[in-house]
DNA sequence: AAATTGGTTAAGAAATCGTTAAAATTTCGT
DNA sequence: ACGAAATTTTAACGATTTCTTAACCAATTT
C-alpha cells in the first residue's frame, strides 16, 4: 500500500484532499506546516508528497529543495506563471492549480506513483516468527525457509493477517474457491494438514490451531 | 545529449515547440502522424515525446497505451476533464492544455527528463553475473555474449528489474501483448523456454525460475 | 452411544509447466 | 512489392505439481 503525505494547512482542503485519496486505499499522512512534515519524513516511509506551497513554518519551495527522493505534486492557488516554472526546475514533479477537480488530482497522483512503482519493495507480512514475503511468495518459519503452493499460501495468509483472531471456514473456502461449497470443506481439511505438516517439518511448536465449528487462528 | 519527438499535425504548433526546445540544445525528431512516430520510435533513441492527441494515422491514445518506456507529455486543446484523466490514467506522463505557456511546457520538459535521469542507472541493469544494455538491447551473461529477441528481451528486462521479486504471469502478459488474454500463456511458455535454451548454451547454471501458478522470477 | 466435526493418508483428477514442431505473422533485404 | 528469414503464436504431448475426493480413525458434542 502506497503512503502519501499531505502538507496543507488549509483544514477544508485538507479534508477534502484526504477523503478523495483514502478513497482509493492509498494510506495518509497529514502535516498542516513545513516543519511538521519534516519531522513525519524522518519516522515514516513516504511514496508521494502533496505540497500546498503557502506553509507555516519552512517554505514549501525550500522543502521542495531539500526533498529529492520523494516525488513531489504542489497544489496551490494561482501564482504567477513565473513562481510556477520555478517550483518545477527546482524539483517538484508536478504543479496542480486551485482549484482543482478531483479526478484530476487522482489521476496525476496515479501517474507518479506509477512512475516509481519499479523500485522493489518488499510487502512483508509478519506474526510472531512467521514472515510471509507477498512480493516473492517465500516464507520463513524462523530462520527456515519453506515452500508453499498457491491456496496454501493464500490461506496461511489470510491467518496471519487476522494475528491470532479466528478465521471463519467459510471466508477460507470462498477464498479457495469462490463458492462456499460443501464439498469443498474436505478439501481445506486437507490443505491445513498438509500447511500443518509442513511446518511440523521444520519446527515442533504448533502453529495453526482450530477453533471447532468456526474455522481456525494462529495460536497465540 | 535528450531525444525528444514532437509529434503534431498543426505546422505552427509544431514549428513553435521545436525552436523552443532547439534552444535549449535538445536533438528533435518530428512527427506529423501517429503512424510516422511508430516508425521513427523503432528506429531511434527516444527520451521524451510530445504528444498531440488529435492526430492523423495511429490515434494518441492508442499510442499511448503501446508506449510503455518512454515518458509522454500530452499537449492538447482543451478537451473534457474525463478524457484528460483517461490520458493520465492510461499511461501519459503529464497534460498540458493549449495554449501553454513557452516557459510552462519547458519546466515540465525537464521535469520528465530528470524523474528519467534518476532511474539512468537502471539504464545498465544488472542481476547477478547477466548484464542487460538497454541502449543497444545486448545481453552479456558472465563475459558470454547472447542475443534475445525483443520479447524474449522485455521479458528478461522485467525479472532482472524485480531483483528475484516474482514477476506475475499477468505482468507478463500485460507487457508481451497489451492484453492478458488466455491463450497468450501458451506464448509465454514458450517464451520463457526458449531464453532458458540459450542460457544453457551459455552456462549450465539456472536463472529464471518458475513459481507455481504465480509467475516467474530470477534465482536468488 | 450416536452424531458431528477434525486430522491424516492415499489415490485419482485437474491444472500447470516445459519442450518440440509446425503454422502464422512480422521483419528485412533486394 | 516480393520472397526469404526471423520471430511469434498455436497446438500437442508428456512430466510434474497441485487439488480434490474418499476412506478411516480420533476428538468433541449432544
């Protein structure tokens, strides 16, 4: 999931901004000053910027100086044209008027993110010492690295991500198969002890553990 | 020295862009078609394409879907907002709306030559001990040099870029023929069969491995 | 105790992969 | 523009892997 930070310290354009983006499941963060999303870019990894220019506290041309990893998208209200060609050659990667229209927004927002979407960038999926890697299909179990075919990946997935929580049988099934079929109960019997068997191949501890009637959960 | 095409139909327009950008000691190749920008695209090194929509021959945003490496900025009459997002969406890297700004359209030039200049050195991609020269499509695996065809090419570009991150079947796909249609897997196969052939004829040593009914990736 | 659910195993069915060869398409030189 | 060469696609086959089915026993519930 692509992380976009917001620096505008307008509240109303802000909001606006934000609900358009969170929308489409990008993760936001906020900052209403320079400084502020200074201090948030050293702690947070940060795909894209939206910059109002108008800042409290640092200048948004001087960030625009300082920043040079991350891709860059000013929004701001209309400026001589000159200032406009400034922000451009001094690093910003795109330059939207206010106001603007929201798809708009959206697609160029795309657009970039699209652009540096080649850089690799592991999706790492972890629960105790369980490490899924989604970019790569491996698992580690601990320091042991062990295979997994693709349903047994997709339901040892979606445990992990519930960490601990049961996960109904009828959400595994429909994953497996579309349809929550009866017959098909046999089959993620099968799949679980065959994940189960696995893991029982390179450690002793129990792993997964069923929950009767319901489904099963990561053991806690 | 940057390559950029101009690709326009109104002889003022496209006389008036040129000059511009002759300025500034860029090398232009000029365009009155879409059909003519295919040709010349095959032919020579591009960095940057300017592109208008409205075109005789090959329809712009046929194009732009096809034009998958090159950065393209869109220079249009004022169209509808859908039709602009639609642009961006499908693959263009910037919209300018005419009549535009002599200093407007300059900025945003060099604004697509720098995000390129940055992945330059991806330019010479290298995983492991193969070496892919984009600039003039060789292939050096250890001090051996192969030839590729130009799918067999692409396909080889997108697993070294991933850096042993799988690489979806779908991907793939996507990237061969546009569409991810059905039968095409067949052609990927076989794709994929015959650059593993010439790099047993090579070394002995396996590089492209298979991961089950999820993709391919390079071995780590 | 009977009925239901869970766990394991093994075998057959289904899907995917790898290779080959031939047909269809594109490219290229003349 | 034509035919030759190269490339890509299609089709077929066997090999391999994965998935499902079915049978049987253990555990849990009623």
């Amino acid at each position: 999931m692509k992380t976009i930070l917001i620096v505008e310290d307008d509240m109303d354009v802000h909001h606006l901004i934000r609900e358009l983006l969170e929308k489409e499941k990008f993760k936001i963060l906020d900052a209403y000053s320079g400084t502020e999303s200074m201090i948030i870019l050293e702690k947070e990894k940060v795909d894209l910027i939206l910059l109002d220019l108008m800042l409290p506290g640092l200048n948004g041309e001087e960030m625009i100086k300082k920043i040079k990893e991350i891709p860059i998208i000013v929004i701001s209200a209309k400026i001589a044209e000159k200032d406009k060609v400034n922000v451009l050659l001094n690093g910003a990667n795109d330059y939207i008027t206010k106001p603007f229209h929201k798809e708009e927004l959206l697609a160029r927002v795309k657009v970039q993110l699209r652009i540096n979407e080649n850089k690799r960038e592991d999706k790492i999926i972890q629960y105790k010492d369980i490490i899924l890697n989604d970019t790569n299909h491996s698992v580690y179990i601990g320091k042991n690295q062990m295979t997994l075919t693709k349903t047994e990946y997709a339901i040892m997935k979606q445990l992990m991500l519930k960490k601990g929580q049961v996960v109904a049988k009828t959400k595994l099934l429909e994953m497996i198969s579309g349809d929550t079929e009866d017959g098909d109960e046999n089959s993620l019997k099968v799949h679980i002890s065959n994940i189960r068997k696995k893991i029982r191949k390179v450690t002793e501890q129990e792993y997964i553990e069923s929950v009767w009637g319901i489904g099963f959960k990561m053991c806690e």
